[in-house]
C-alpha cells in the first residue's frame, strides 16, 4: 500500500521549484505569475495522479520542472506555423491557398511600418477612401466600370445580396447551388440576407425559359454561381451568358455571377482546359461579378467585385461594407500582385501560383530525381523512385482535372508507411505528405526552394 498523504507531502513547493536554474530562465523571460500559474497547473495535475492511481507517482522536482518547461515552450511556440507542402495541390485550402513572395512583403513591410494614405488624398490634403487604391487596376484589368475590394469572396457574395436584394426573391439554376468548404452554401447565404432563393431548372440542365418562367414581380436578381469544384457532365446545359444577360436586361432586373476562382488570365497554355475569365465575362454584361483574391488570382485572401458603377456604388454605400472592410496589408498586397498582371510576359514567373502550375514536366523530373537521388544516399534503410503522378490545382478550382507531375515513392525497411508520414508532418519541418502504394509520396511541385534539403535532413533525424 502507498502512502497517499506522504506522496502529497513529498511534492515539491513552489519556491524551491522557482529557484531551480532552468525555470529562473523562464521567470527571466516572462512574468513570474505567468510561470507560476503553469507550476500550479503542474503541480495540481500531479496531486490529481496521487489521488487517483494506486501506483506510486514520481513526484520528484526533476521530473516537474520537465513539465513545467514542456509545457512553457508549447504555449510559447506560435500555432501558425509555415509547412512543407508536398503534396502537389498548388492552392490547397488547408495550407494557406495562394502564396505571395518576398517583394510583396517588402512593399507591406514599407506600407505598414509607415504612416501612410490608407485614407487621404494627397492631391486634395482630403479624407480618402482606402477602397480607392486598387479600383482603377481592377478596372483596367477587368475592363469593369467600377470595382470594390473586401476581405473574402463569401463576404462579397453576402454585402451583394445584402445591398441589392432583401426582400426579394433570388434565381438560381439548381445546377448551381453550390457549397464552399462546408460553411458557404449559396441558399443558405441566400436565406441570410433575408432574400428568397428561387430555383430554377434541374439539376442537370436548366433552360433560359426556365428562368423567364421563374420571374415575377418579386424577383430582385438572377444569380449565377460559377461551379467551380464541382462539374456536371453527361446529359447537361445551362444557358450561356448572353442568354442569360439579354434576359435580365428584358425584365429590367440585375445579372449577378459569383465566378469564385477569379481567373485573369488564359491558363489553357498549361494543359488546363477553358475556365471563363474576368474580363470575358464582365463583357458579357453582368452587373456585378465576385471571385476570390487568393484562389487564381494568386494574391492575398481578398473578396473582389467588379461591374456597373450603379451597383458597386450602392455597395460602397452600405453599412456592412465597414464590418468586412480591408485592411491596408490586404490593400497593398493586392495592389502589387494585380500591377503583375499588366506586364503578361513575365506574369508566369512573377506570381508564385502562376510558377507553381507553370513547371515542365522535365523540371519536375529533375527535381524529382534530386530529391530521390538524396534520399537514397542517406543509406539508412530509405528507398526511394521517381513515379509519373498527378497534382491537383487545388481551392475549389479545375475540379477532376489534373497536371502530369513526378512524384518521390518513399518506403523504409522498419517503418511503416503512416508511421513515416505522421514523423514527417510533426518534425520541425511540418512536412505534408500523402501515404499511397504503402509509401509517403512527395510531389515536387508544390515543393520550394530549400525544401528538397529540409526533407532529406528531416528523414536523417528520423531514421538515423
Ligand atoms: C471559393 C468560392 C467562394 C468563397 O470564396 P472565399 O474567398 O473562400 O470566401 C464563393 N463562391 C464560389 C463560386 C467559390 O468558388
């Protein structure tokens, strides 16, 4: 029988715990109630164990102070940590969608660091608006007569509805009703805004006169949502842009399209089939079109719309605008990733999306091979081959379609496929690998400079 009361008692006090040198570190660093608080939460987790094993518990102040200081530098570390994607999906929603390179953040470093005239007009010495700095780049991009910047597209979607239709009834094709990452779905925003959805058609084809049928005197606005991760094929149609603009234009109501992956430019030059663009379908004549900054578009998470001043005005105008409003980072990396687009030469190197999906399959290859090639030399039960693969674009965007890539196979003599797999993303590294084939699978794509060197050192540690 052990000795509940002696154990309680052998428990080392506070102060002694304090005086030790590796804690004294830590009260040197932060706060000594902040210290003592995870003592006390140490210290109470024990007197808990004490009472409630049969065991004999090791109460030593060893022992303790390891807690104290694992437990210090978990809430110490930063949660938001950066990763080794090696999956191959270019945007992936989970790890941060589109990256931004380093020039970006000189500019945002210069912007934020500063004053600056977030909201003042140098010209006049005036109040400004800090929506202002990015609306004649969207507008000479898109060829929109206005345009209007806030923090996502879900909230662009939502100040639209908000602004343009309460009260009034909604047209969307029930092809179209679509769902984002399981919180976003186009009815329920609907719903939200205190509008009524109207659907039209079928799931797999709706006609224009389906919508015509659909129009009352109640209907505020037809609403096209682009199915941008998902694809009806097989006995399939909906009406094209025009058919659907001419008749909005005949019943006088407006013709909204929520594009979502915010295309800019043509990517069919890398293999990926046609995606409508901007500029096409502001052509078109919509009244207003939202998209995303950080799916295609390869910026910072932004929600964008563009289309007829009338509209954009009204949105300026409303008091939800304030709630999703943009803050100058967002604004000033923006601003830089949209001027990279006027310079369409150099714009598949410029924007890291663009390079990522730009890669020939012979670099991929050769980096495939480096990767393969290093891990073999480690001679420390590693064996890896270069397989032809497929990455994915990834956030919703080209749904089923896929790029040719080359993929590193990794097995180890001793340990198992998921074992590798959790030790590589709970490194330091935080490396992202897909198991298949009873191996971790490495797709050089998404993978950036040093990456190739952290991976290799990181199988070292785990194997060595
Ligand atoms: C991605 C997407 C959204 C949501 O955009 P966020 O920027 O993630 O808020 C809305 N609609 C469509 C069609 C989309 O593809």
């Amino acid at each position: 029988m052990i000795d509940m009361k002696e154990q309680l008692r052998e428990l080392p006090k506070m102060t002694h715990i304090l005086e030790r040198d590796s804690i004294k570190k830590w009260t040197n660093r932060l706060s000594q109630l902040y210290v003592k608080k995870h003592i006390n939460y140490v210290l109470e987790a024990m007197r808990d164990k004490i009472l409630n094993t049969e065991e004999p518990v090791d109460t030593s102040v060893n022992i303790i102070e390891k807690k104290v200081i694992q437990l210090l530098e978990t809430k110490t570390t930063p949660s938001l940590c950066k990763v080794i994607n090696a999956t191959g999906t270019a945007l992936h929603t989970n790890l941060g969608r589109a990256l931004l390179d380093e020039k970006i953040f000189e500019e945002m470093k210069n912007i934020s660091t500063r004053y600056n005239n977030l909201e003042y007009q140098l010209d006049y010495g005036q109040r400004g608006s800090r929506y202002s700095h990015v609306e004649n780049i969207l507008t000479d991009i898109t060829g929109a007569e206005a345009a209007l910047v806030v923090n996502n597209n879900a909230a662009a979607v939502m100040l639209l509805l908000t602004a343009t239709v309460p009260g009034s009834e909604v047209l969307v094709s029930r092809g179209e009703l679509v769902e984002i990452g399981g919180s976003f779905r186009i009815p329920d925003v609907i719903e939200s805004v205190g509008a009524t959805l109207k659907e039209v058609g079928a799931t797999n084809k709706t006609h224009i006169r389906d919508y015509e049928e659909a129009i009352t005197e109640a209907t505020g606005a037809l609403l096209r949502v682009h199915t941008s991760n998902y694809r009806i094929v097989g006995f399939s149609q909906t009406p094209d842009d025009n058919e659907i603009i001419s008749l909005a234009r005949r019943y006088n109501i407006p013709a909204f399209n929520d594009l979502g992956s915010g295309l800019l430019i043509d990517l069919q030059s890398l293999g990926l089939p046609y995606e409508p663009i901007i500029s096409e379908v502001i052509k078109a004549g919509y009244d207003v079109v939202s998209f995303s900054g950080d799916k295609l578009l390869g910026g910072p998470q932004a929600g964008i719309l563009v289309g007829k001043r009338k509209y954009i005005d009204k949105l300026k105008k409303h008091p939800l605008l304030r709630a999703l409003r943009v803050d100058k980072l967002t604004i000033s990396a923006l601003e830089s990733v949209l001027s990279r687009y006027l310079q369409p030469d150099t714009v598949f190197k410029s924007i890291p999306l663009l390079k990522i999906l730009n890669q020939s399959e012979e670099i991929l290859k050769e980096k495939a091979k480096l990767l393969s090639r290093e891990i073999n030399n480690l001679n420390i039960g590693y064996h890896a081959k270069v397989v032809q693969g497929y990455s994915q674009v990834g956030g919703g965007a080209y749904p089923g379609v896929t790029l040719s890539t080359s993929v590193v196979e990794v097995k180890h003599d001793h340990y198992s496929d998921y074992e590798l797999e959790r030790w590589l993303r709970l490194s330091e590294g935080h490396i992202i690998t897909r198991v298949s084939n009873e191996c971790v699978q490495f797709d050089v794509r998404t993978l950036l400079k040093g990456d190739i060197q952290t991976i290799v050192n990181v199988l070292y540690e785990i194997a060595k």
